[in-house]
C-alpha cells in the first residue's frame, strides 16, 4: 500500500516536471512514506505539491525539476486545512501558528477565481448564472472588508457564508449520477484511514464535507467562508 503511494507521488511529480523523472527514493521516500502513514489523502498530498509549484512557479522558469523534498510543508498544510475542514481531529505542536489573511484578501482571490471560472466553458455551463450573481455581490461586498469590525464583520462573514452555501448547493444540484457517486467514492477513500477514530455521526458529517469538497474541486470552486 505504501509503495503504491509512493510510485503515484513520483508519477505525479513527473507530469508536474513535465515529463522528468525524479525518483522517490532514499530521504525522499522516507518523507512520502511519512505522509502515508499519517493518513494524508493523496488528492491532498498533490494538492500540496501543487502549492509549493505554484509558489516556485511566480519566482520565475524553472531552471531544474523540483524535487518532492521540498513539498513537505506545503502538503502538511493542506493536509491541515482537509483536517480542519472535514472535522478530523489534529494535533497542533505547541505555539505553531498558520499565517493568516486579511479578510480583504480573502475576497479578492475569491473575486478573482470567479472571474477566471466566468472564462471557464465547464463551470459556465452548468454554474454560470450563479457564478455571475455571486461574483456582483462580493464586489459590492469589498469595500466594506478592509474597515469592517465588531457586529459589522459578522454581519459580512454571515453574508460569506450564505453566497458560499448557495454556491454549493447550485454546484451539487449539478452533478449528474456518476459525478456524484465519484464524490462519495472519493470521501469515504479519504477518510477511510480515520473511519476507526471518530464517531458515526461525526463521520457521517465528515462525508458530506468530504463531498463539497470533491465537488468545490471539481468545478474550482473558491471558499467564501472566512473563519
């Protein structure tokens, strides 16, 4: 089980090198063998890795393919934020933080992930109409991130929370029967490794959050919610 981790990690940071092979072998092996045993998803563990490239990517070509060494905290921090977000329970080391931003710029990207998604023939066709409601809203929305406080912020994470529910239920709404059996596949695949530790109705809310989940990807959905 292990080894076949590892050979679709090493797979996978080929097509992200385009094409070079680096082996996963040695340190590196230990590091992805890591990740498996801690019951990191691998669509989390590449969603990581699609971090770090994305981040070394904006500093300019490659001059060299990237090695997975260095992906290790990236795909730590997904596999935070999957944990966070599906309700698994995690344990933090003592005085770590995770940077954290401002809720101006949290609107912004999702402003502009929806404006690409507006440019997108996939989301457009099933999603446009609410893509377009959703996306007027937080531009009437911003100018109230920066200066917002107390009442006046709960007020407009409420208002986050309400556009981001209505985004996924039209987004759900659109899923054909296979489609939607890939995203129960998908969560229970997932979760599989922490199925033995968490009470069933805990799990059961973790499937479901594990499907919005599979579903935000699928249509490259932005999370409005801000905690």
């Amino acid at each position: 089980m292990v080894e076949n981790y590892c050979r679709d990690i090493e797979a996978y940071l080929c097509r992200k090198n385009d094409g070079h092979l680096i082996r996963v072998t040695g340190p590196a092996f230990e590091q992805v063998m890591r990740w498996s045993e801690q019951g990191i998803p691998l669509k989390v563990a590449c969603e990581g890795i699609d971090r770090y490239f994305e981040r070394h990517t904006r500093k300019g070509p490659r001059r060299r393919p990237l090695r997975i060494d260095f992906c290790d905290a990236d795909v730590l921090d997904a596999f935070d934020a999957w944990r966070k977000a599906v309700g698994v329970a995690q344990e933090q080391e003592a005085g770590a933080e995770r940077a954290r931003s401002s809720l101006a710029t949290h609107l912004e990207r999702a402003i502009a992930r929806l404006t690409s998604l507006r440019g997108s023939t996939n989301a457009m066709q099933v999603l446009g109409e609410v893509l377009e409601r959703v996306a007027r809203e937080l531009d009437q929305l911003q100018p109230q991130a920066r200066a917002a406080r107390g009442h006046a912020r709960e007020a407009l994470l409420g208002q986050l929370a309400a556009l981001d529910s209505e985004l996924m239920q039209a987004a759900l709404g659109a899923l054909d029967d296979q489609m939607r059996r890939d995203a129960l596949n998908d969560a229970t695949t997932q979760l599989e490794p922490f199925r033995g530790r968490m009470a069933p109705e805990a799990y059961e809310r973790a499937c479901v959050v594990a499907m919005e989940k599979h579903v935000r990807d699928h249509f490259r959905l932005p999370t409005l919610t801000f905690a």
